[in-house]
C-alpha cells in the first residue's frame, strides 16, 4: 500500500510529502520524507542554461541554499534561474524545450506580466521536489 500525506515541521524544516510503504502484519512503517529545509535565496552567477543562452533568453541564477540544514552536504543548494518577464513566443520555446524529453508537460501558463523561472518550464514532478531534501529512515543522514 503506498499513500502521500503531509505533516507538520519537524526539526525545523517542513515536512512536505511523507512516503508510507509497506504493510507489515497490517501497519504501515515510514520510511522516507521530503523535507524544505531552512534556506536563503542567494545569486547564483556561475549557472549556464545552454538552451536559454542557445534562443538567446538572458536571465540570472540564484540558488536556495540550505546550508548545514541540508540533510546531505553535496545537496545543500537548489539551482534555479529567473527570466523576468517574457513575450508569450520566447515562454512557448523555452516550454517546448525544457519539457521535451518529458512525458509530462510544465502546466504553467504564460502570462502578461508574470515573472518566470527556469522551474517554471520544467515537468510537474521536477516542481514538486525542487528544494526538498530526501531524507531516509533506512540511512544514516543528518
């Protein structure tokens, strides 16, 4: 049986999505979290988008970083990218692009005055995770 439910914060950090799996003498065990830890947004400026940079799209890279919060040291920042605002054409092939390996499509609308971000092009589940930090009750993490 596997369900998603959320939870309140624990430990400081959020608690977004709790995985149940399992049905061991009919109880279910946890077995994993999907955690925002405490972060700040800071610039980013080293981040190279080779499909934005390819259709001439400017845009800055900014990351969360969550510093020691980070249930892994090597996952303690988040990359994304803000693009600003964007004519609906320059939205639609930064969309089709960023989207194309996947079977599922950004829902995000263009928008007239809508700032975007590189997230925004991505597939849902890419949306749902970014930021979050896996934690496992099957390893040893902080």
């Amino acid at each position: 049986m596997t369900s998603i439910r959320s939870f309140p914060a624990s430990s400081g950090a959020a608690a977004i999505i709790l995985l149940i799996h399992g049905c061991a003498r009919n109880d279910l065990s946890v077995h994993a979290l999907f955690l925002t830890p405490p972060s700040r947004v800071v610039p980013y400026p080293s981040l190279r988008l080779t499909t934005a940079d390819r259709l001439g799209v400017s845009y800055e890279g900014i990351a969360e970083d969550a510093g020691k919060a980070a249930s892994l040291p090597g996952f303690a920042l988040s990359l994304d990218a803000e693009f600003g605002t964007l004519p609906e054409s320059t939205f639609e092939k930064l969309k089709s692009q960023y989207c194309a390996w996947s079977d599922t499509k950004s829902r995000v609308k263009w928008d007239e005055g809508r700032e975007y971000t590189l997230l925004d092009f991505l597939p849902p589940i890419m949306q749902a995770v970014s930021g979050k930090h896996f934690q496992s009750t099957r390893s040893k993490q902080k």
